[in-house]
C-alpha cells in the first residue's frame, strides 16, 4: 500500500510553485484533438535514445518501442512519460484504435505535434500495407487524446542519472509513470530525521538537487490532473538506499492506477 500525505501538512507555497505546469491536457475525456503525424526517417522502428526526456536507451525501447516526440505536449518536460491515444483519419487507411504511444522526446516537424516511431506510425494503418501507404506521405492527419500508462509487471521506477555524485548531487527519473496524471513536484526526505528537499526539474525527466539529505531517502510525488483534475501526493513504500549510486534503478514498490 502507498502511504499518502496530507496536503495540509505541506507549506502552502510548493503548491502555488507547481501549480502552473499542473494543467490538463484535455477537458474531456473522451474527446479528441485534431492534429498532425509525422515520423522518425533516420531512426530504426523503434524511438530514439538521443530524445529529450533524456531516457537514453530505455526511451527508444519503451512501451515496445511505441514513443514520440512531442511540441506542445512537451511542456518542458512535464510531458515526459505521458500516454496519448493517437489514430489516423483517412478512413481507407486508418483503423480505429490508432496507437498507444508514450512521450519521450521533444520536436515537431511539418506542423505536426507528434513525431512517431516508425513502429507506431505504422501501427495506426488497418495491416501492413495500410502502415505502408501511411509511411509514403511522411505525414498525415490525426486525432489523439491522453490516456492512461499501463505497465502491469512493472512497479514505478526511479533510475539515478549518470551525473549524480553521492552525497553531493542527486539526480534521477521517474520510470514506467503510469496513470494519466502528471508528476508536477518531487520531494526527497530522509527517512529518519525527516529532513526534506523540493528537487528542481532540472531537464526533461531529470529531477535534482545539490547536496541532497543523507541516509534512506523517501521519494514523494505530487500527482496532477487526470480526468478529476485533482491532485494528490503519494509516497512508495520502498526508499531509495542510503548507499545509492549512479545509473542504478529502485523499485517503488507501487503502480498507480
């Protein structure tokens, strides 16, 4: 089970700070917004591990490999991790489910606001010849709205970044966000003492501080938006080891629904 915090108990300022990127995306759920897709040309089927959430190699393998770049769904990295269900229009072509993709980079091309894996791009035809024809025009009209992320054998994740240096800098990222609500504020505690950091998002999924707490570190996450629209803050059950170290990844011990 999570533990969760009262908001009461948090200084009314971390939320007026966040508050702004806590924005939903749609303001119905089951509605759609028209847009364009284009796709990856220089990359393999799958997405990249140059994108700018900054996943490296875990971002192109993603949800199968099923990714995007995003513009405006970017939001300066709060988009990182986010689920959209995206299908083509063209009714000769297109089938009606499209394609589930996650977020992982940033970029447009030709007025579009996803940039696809060219797996997923193809995904949205009726078969493999549709997902032909859809890849000779380079880019194409679509409709996506968010969804929720769904990793059934995965428990969130927090991934220490290459450039941590314990105990003097702190940086990670949220793996296998699940759920369709953002993650607009992070707090690091140390467990026994309870002393406590608001970590800055330092760039696309990064999250980080300087001379972070000492000792087990208690990871929590303020959750925004979805179709409530409300927020929450939630803690795992697992901390992060005291002996933490660069590129290592911990279980959460939690999946959000």
């Amino acid at each position: 089970m999570a533990r969760s915090i009262s908001k009461r108990l948090l200084l009314p300022f971390i939320l007026l700070l966040f508050r702004s990127t806590a924005t939903a995306d749609d303001t119905c759920i089951d509605c759609f917004t028209q847009s364009r897709a284009a796709y990856y040309p220089n990359s393999d089927q799958q997405g990249t591990e140059t994108g700018a959430c900054e996943y490296g190699q875990f971002g192109a393998t993603l949800n199968g490999g099923d990714v995007s770049a995003a513009s405006k769904l970017y939001r300066n990295g709060v988009g990182c991790g986010a689920c959209y269900q995206v299908r083509c229009t063209d009714a000769a072509h297109c089938s009606n489910n499209g394609v589930t993709i996650v977020i992982t980079d940033s970029g447009a091309s030709d007025n579009t606001d996803f940039i696809l894996s060219q797996r997923a791009f193809t995904k949205m035809g009726q078969n493999a010849d549709a997902g032909a024809s859809l890849m000779s025009r380079g880019a194409v009209g679509v409709e996506y709205r968010r969804v929720s992320c769904s990793y059934p054998s995965r428990n969130i994740t927090f991934r220490m970044d290459q450039s941590s240096n314990n105990p003097y800098y702190f940086a990670f990222q949220i793996w296998y966000q699940q759920g369709n609500k953002d993650v607009t504020a992070v707090q690091l505690c140390e467990t026994e003492n309870l002393t406590c950091k608001i970590l800055e998002r330092s760039h696309g999924a990064v999250w980080a501080t300087a001379s972070p707490p000492r000792g087990p570190l208690s990871v929590r996450m303020l959750l925004s938006g979805g179709d409530d629209g409300d927020e929450s803050w939630v803690v795992p059950p697992n901390d992060i080891p005291e002996d933490w170290t660069a590129g290592s990844a911990y279980d959460s011990g939690i999946q959000v629904q």
